[in-house]
C-alpha cells in the first residue's frame, strides 16, 4: 500500500514527520532512483527508497515507540473514568485508537517530563522489570535546603514500605532561601518513590520533571509534544535494558 514519504519515514522511527517533510525538501530522499518530491507516496513493499543513499528497509513497522515530554495534569494511563487528559491525547491523532499503545511506567499527574508509549510489550518488559535497572534522571526542586547529611542520606537509601531504597545519585544544583533543585538519579522505580523519601527527609517535593530515561534525554523536546524514536535509540535502550529471559507482557495492555 502507497504512504506519504513523510508518514513513511515517521513510523519507521527515522524522524518526525515534519523533519521527513525538511529531508525531503533537501533532497535527501529518493524514490526508484528519483529525487523525491514533498507529499510523493512510495510503497515500501515494490518501491527502491532510499536516504542520504541508503536504501531503506521497513523494520517492524506495526511497532511504535514515542517519546513524549509531559506536561503536569496529564494522567499516565490510555483512559481516565474521571475525562482528565491522558498521555495518549499527546500523539498523533492516527496513534490513538486500534494501536495499542500505553505508557511505560508512569509519572504522577503533577509530574512532568520524559515517559515512553509503545505498543511492543516485549520492550516494555525489558525497561519496567526490577531485574533491569534503567538509571532515571530528574530535577527535583524541594522545600528549603537539605544538608548534606541529609543529600548523604538519601544517596545511600532509605526505608521505605519495610525495605530499603537501592542507593540514588543526588546532587544539588542551585537553592534559594525557600527551595533547593536537585538532580536526582534512580535505577530503581518504586511508587511515588521520590516525594515519599523528599517527605521523609522532611523536604517535600515542589515539582518534579524526569529529564532523561537512560541515554534518552528530552533535550528540546517541548512540553506536551511527543516524537517517534529513531532506530538506534531503540537499540540502545535495549542495549541499557538487557534480554529478558521471561515472556513479554501483553502490548495491547494499559497501566491504570
């Protein structure tokens, strides 16, 4: 079946759609041995294409995976009963329904920044399972001005729910009279795990935006957009995940 160039090179992970329309504008892609024109179709099934001279290949194109920077009031589910906006409304309108896209993991509601949505449960499994520790990276800014018995504290870990937090990188960045921001590193991803220790320690948490999953950093990425990852993004956060030895879960659930 013929797609748009551009829609092409999207759901192959090789870029967004408007920075394919930008690859196509300059030339870049070519079709049957043609320079490719904006707004072209292609079938992938009959047609040579090709970027920056390489010849394309689709590769599991009825998988997705997107990164989207959220925004705070945005639930990490694929429904909400109470109509609040969900992570899924920040995709493309043709990812929302008959996917099965959902988040991986989740962040609260108040919280903001880097969240995965894939359709591929088999890399689900490999980024949310205790046995793959994914480092997560978050600037934090709490109440007052922690000490640094206390930053020591929380880097080493604390109790909670009977066990202890597996060892943090916490490092301050910047503080004021009222508020200190902290860059905040977890390779573990227990419930609200962050503002429960920020309580204990007797700094609650302000705001709270995850900037990087991995090696995957938002970057430039706006508040409330969202971008397909490309290829060898995808390769390397299974890189950092590891194989799993047990049975993916099913992609077409969602975390409620």
């Amino acid at each position: 079946m013929a797609e748009r160039l551009q829609k092409l090179l999207s759901q192959w992970g090789l870029a967004s759609r408007r920075q394919a329309e930008q690859m196509i504008r300059e030339g870049r892609v070519v079709v049957n041995g043609a320079i490719a024109d904006l707004g072209q179709k292609a079938n992938p099934a009959v047609d040579m294409i090709q970027l920056d001279g390489r010849v394309l290949e689709p590769v599991m194109p009825d998988r997705w995976v997107w990164l989207l920077n959220k925004p705070a009031g945005v639930v990490s589910t694929c429904h909400d009963p109470q109509g609040r906006p969900t992570v899924i409304d920040h995709l493309p309108q043709d990812l929302r329904q008959g996917q099965g896209i959902h988040p991986v993991g989740r962040l609260d509601a108040d919280s903001t920044g880097a969240l995965l949505l894939t359709n591929d449960g088999q890399l689900t499994y490999q980024l949310t399972h205790p046995r793959h520790h994914i480092p997560k990276q978050y600037h934090v800014w709490v109440r007052g001005q922690p000490s640094a018995a206390t930053l020591r504290q929380w880097s080493q870990g604390i109790m909670l729910d009977g066990r202890q937090t597996q060892p943090a990188q916490v490092t301050r960045l910047t503080h004021n009279s009222q508020q200190t921001l902290l860059e905040i590193t977890l390779w573990e991803g227990r419930n609200r795990q962050i503002r429960r220790t920020a309580d204990q320690l007797g700094h609650p948490v302000l705001s709270l935006h995850r900037i990087a999953i991995g090696q995957l950093a938002l970057g430039s990425l706006a508040s409330g957009k969202s971008r397909p990852l490309t290829r060898d993004e995808i390769t390397r956060l299974q890189a950092e995940a590891g194989t799993p030895k047990t049975a993916a879960i099913d992609s077409s659930s969602c975390f409620r």
